[in-house]
C-alpha cells in the first residue's frame, strides 16, 4: 500500500470515531456530526472505487 493509501486509510479511521460515537450515543453527538458523517461516507466510496479501478 502506497503511502498516500494509508494516509486517507488513517483519515477514514479518525472521521469512522466521531461517525461511530454518534451511532452509539446519539444525544452526545457533537452538532457537525452530520457533516462528517456524510464525508466519511463519501470518503469511504471515493476509497473503494480507487481500489476496484487499480485491480
């Protein structure tokens, strides 16, 4: 995995806590957790899609 991979790798893990604690505890999610939760997703897509191209 090239460098540039694992760092959107380690960019996807640190938006996947706040997505994650949102889910877990709704009421303490912070009032941008809607944004990062549909960046992360988009995120996650744009990732994959590199993936599956590269093979």
């Amino acid at each position: 995995m090239t460098n540039s991979k694992k760092i959107f790798v380690y960019f996807l893990i640190v938006l996947n806590i706040p997505v994650l604690m949102g889910q877990l505890y709704p009421a303490g999610a912070p009032p941008f957790a809607k944004i990062v939760n549909i960046l992360f997703l988009v995120s996650s897509l744009v990732f994959f899609i590199g993936l599956l191209r590269n093979k």
